[in-house]
C-alpha cells in the first residue's frame, strides 16, 4: 500500500487521511504517526470537533482509566473527494442509450413525484408567505443556499445561489423543469417564473412566484 504523502498535506488534513484509513486513534496515536506532540495534536482535534468532522467515544483499557479514541462523523464525508455528479451523469447517459428521451423524462419525473409526497405534508395548513419560506427551508436543506423575499401582495421572488446537480442539469433540462414543476405543487396555487439559471449560465436561480387569482 503507498503511504500518504505527508508533505503535500496540512495537520488537519493528514489527521482527517489517518482517519479515513486506520479507523479510531487515539491522541497518543495521531501524536506519534504525525510526529507532532500531544498538546499540538489536541489542539487541531478540538477544531475538527468544533466543525463536527470528528467525534470521540472511551474504550476501556486492561489497566488504568478509559481512554477516547477519535472518530469521522458522517458530516465528514464532504472532507473527501466525490464523483457523484460524474456517476450520476454515466447513469442517466445509460438510461438515454437504452430507452431515450422518454426515459429520462422518467426519471425525472419519477424524482419530482417522490418529493413533493415528502413535502407536501410541510404544506399543508400554512398561508402562501409560509409556504414559500418553507419551500426556501427545504431548498436549503437539500444544499441550494436559497433566500427569498416578497416584493408586493403575493409576489415574491426566491433565489437560490448554489445548484448541487449542475452538471446534470446542464446536459438534462428535465431536471430544470422538473424543479418548476416540484415548486408549483408544493406551493399550490401559485405562478412560478424561472428568469435566471445556473445551469444556462446565469449568476444563480431566480424564481418570480405569484399567487394565483381564486377568480381567473
């Protein structure tokens, strides 16, 4: 096995490699494996804490008190390199081989269905101002950095300035237009405009969302 190369990491990141590779370590073991002292370790193991990248539990010794061993959370994942979008590109670029357009209108579709059950319920019983702060909750909750704000009666306009599928909304516009579609159904009575995107190039999405009149 090649050993990690040292010099082309920070402290705090050969911690977080040592981690990912040799599983729970105690201070003591980072000390040594760093070559660094004790207190220094401590101090960038406090930090990662601090960030909940890391986390400690006590194992018992044959002699002597417990000693804490350090482990990675689940929030550290996003420390490490992903391929998520390139996989999910090679998976839809299956599914277009094999069944076409109308296969990732599917999917597509399929994904929009799925969250609104999960949403919809969040809905349900709040005026049209909470629903649209709610609809920013869940885009922020799924990593879009949305805001929103309201421009006049039943006007309102939500950005969002991060886009986690870029990539795959850049080559499949399905998703783009799923998303419109995600957002008129949670929002119930409602128009909803995109007039910028991420994935056309735009700064960010912006969304002009108005109630609809009960009369037209």
């Amino acid at each position: 096995m090649t050993p990690i190369d040292q010099s082309k990491l920070s402290t705090r990141e050969y911690i977080m490699q040592l981690l990912k590779t040799k599983g729970e370590l105690s201070i003591k073991d980072l000390s040594e494996a760093l070559g660094i002292t004790v207190m220094a370790v401590s101090r960038h193991i406090q930090s990662l804490e601090r960030d909940n990248h890391i986390t400690s539990k006590k194992i018992r010794q044959s002699m002597g008190r417990p000693t804490a061993v350090y482990c990675l959370t689940d929030h550290s994942r996003g420390f490490f390199p992903v391929k998520y979008q390139t996989f999910s590109l090679e998976l839809l670029e299956e599914i277009e081989d094999h069944f076409g357009e109308v296969g990732i209108e599917q999917v597509f579709e399929g994904r929009k269905n799925k969250m609104v059950k999960q949403y919809d319920s969040h809905m349900q019983g709040q005026d049209f101002a909470d629903r649209v702060s709610n609809l920013a909750n869940i885009q922020n909750e799924n990593g879009y950095m949305a805001e929103w704000e309201q421009i006049n009666e039943g006007e309102f306009v939500l950005q969002e300035h991060n886009c986690p599928i870029e990539q795959v909304a850049t080559k499949y516009q399905q998703a783009c237009g799923c998303e419109l579609q995600l957002f008129e159904s949670l929002l119930g009575n409602a128009e909803v405009k995109r007039t910028e995107c991420l994935a056309d190039g735009g700064q960010r999405c912006t969304y002009q969302i108005k109630k609809r009149d009960n009369n037209n």
